[in-house]
C-alpha cells in the first residue's frame, strides 16, 4: 500500500509539474499515455495544484489510454479562442498500423499477442496507447519518439511476420464501432445503466462500482447513485464500454426510456 501511495504522489508530482512549467513558459507541454487510474489522479488534483487547463485525446473518440495536454490561458488569448484544434494542440504522437506480410500465414492475433511483442523491444507502458485488433492486422498508437523504432524493429508477433507502417493522426481511418441499446430505466443512475449495457442485475454490477472498476470520463466512480450525464463515456474494467446518449419519455409505468451505444 504505501508504494502504491508513493507512486500515486510521484504521478501527481509529475502532472502538476507538467502544468506549472507550460505556465510558466506559455507552452504546451505533454503527459505520457495514462491509463483509467492515472486518468483519474490527473481529474481529482486539486484545483490549486494546475496552472492550466487540460484537454486529453487518444487519437480516436472513446479511446481508453489517453495523453494529457496543458494548456496555459496565454495561448488561448494568443489564437482568441476559448479551444484549440487538435492541429493546434498538436500532441505528439501517431499511429502504426500492424498488418501481417503474408495473410495466408497469419495467425489470429489478440491484443495481448501484439502488447506483448511491443513490450518485448523494452517499451514502456506509458509510451503507448491504445492497441486496436482487426481482421487485417492492428493500429497502435505511439510516442513520435519511438515510431520509428519500434516501426523497423516490430517484425514478428506470436509466429506471425508482420510490418509496421506509421500514420499521423489525420492518416486513422478508425471509427468504433457501437451497438445500440434501449431500455428503461426507473431513474438515470450508473447502476441502472450498467444493468442495462451489460445484461446483468443492478445487485451483481453494484460491487464493480463499490470496488472501484468504474469510470465516467476517466473520472473513478464508486457510487451506484451517481447520475452520468448525456454524452458520458463509462468504461467498467474487464467488461467494456459504452457512451450513455440520452433519456426520452417515460412509459405508462413512470419509468425513463433511455439510449445507449456500447462499444464493440
């Protein structure tokens, strides 16, 4: 526990330091890749601790591993706007597509199968992003300052050769695919959301909120009451994810009909 601690303080050492120094310089300075937990330390610090605003993007919408941005409030006067462009903001990283070179010899390739391959040319974690499976191979988002090794030096996964092309982040062509849920619900809550994407009895999925497996925006949730708001992205560790779109009318029974787009 107390090493989990240290690391937590570490992360939080670094993200408010990241912020004070794009102040300070009126740059924009960059975090790593941050999974949902780091995700969360960087949305819980306290408001004293951040000199700037943050926006976080994955290079896709919905992606789980994401870069912070810090943005100081100079920049935003220099281009008189209150956002900036994803061209504007400019975060340093891209994509690779994977693709076998021979797809009469290609195994089936899981995601684990290409994080591992990534892992063994002594990458770390943080440096990259989401890992997309697909008939055709894989996209993986990466640091710009390791594309092209890991480009030239990521040949095979599994038995499978493969190639690794890069792509900048207007080259993706990747939009996740969504399978629309409707429902009703008696009241707008995360566990009566959760029951309704996954299928599950509100009783069963209230212990992966209460045991801290839930994230609304990248933000840790563990109350079952808690009530996301349109356009909310909840993903729920081990199961998935889904965004919650919106709620209609209520049917004769006083219950809400609700909308949402789970992730597959």
């Amino acid at each position: 526990m107390m090493n989990q601690d240290k690391e937590v303080q570490n992360l939080e050492k670094r993200l408010a330091e990241l912020s004070r120094t794009a102040y300070q310089r009126d740059i924009i300075t960059y975090s790593d890749f941050l999974n949902l937990n780091e995700q969360n330390i960087l949305h819980t610090l306290p408001k004293d601790r951040l000199y700037t605003k943050v926006v976080s993007f994955g290079g896709y919408e919905m992606a789980e591993r994401q870069m912070a941005a810090f943005i100081p409030e100079a920049l935003y006067l220099r281009y008189g706007k209150r956002e900036l462009s994803m061209d504007e903001i400019c975060f340093p990283f891209c994509a690779l597509r994977i693709a076998p070179v021979n797809f009469r010899f290609a195994e089936d390739l899981t995601h684990r199968d290409y994080l591992g391959a990534v892992l063994n040319l002594g990458i770390e974690r943080s440096r990259t992003g989401d890992i997309i499976p697909g008939e055709k191979g894989a996209l993986l988002f990466v640091h710009n300052d390791i594309a092209d090794f890991v480009s030239k030096e990521l040949t095979r996964v599994r038995r499978t050769s493969v190639s690794a092309a890069p792509l900048s982040l207007k080259e993706v062509e990747y939009t996740p695919k969504f399978e629309e849920v409707r429902g009703t619900v008696a009241s707008v809550r995360l566990d009566s959301l959760l029951s309704l994407a996954f299928s599950q009895s509100r009783s069963r999925l209230s212990g992966l909120i209460e045991g801290a497996k839930v994230y609304v925006n990248g933000r840790l949730i563990t109350s079952n009451g808690y009530q996301p708001e349109e356009g909310d992205i909840i993903s729920v560790r081990g199961m998935g994810k889904f965004r919650y779109e919106y709620a209609g009318g209520r049917t004769r029974k006083n219950r809400l009909s609700v909308v949402i787009s789970r992730y597959v």
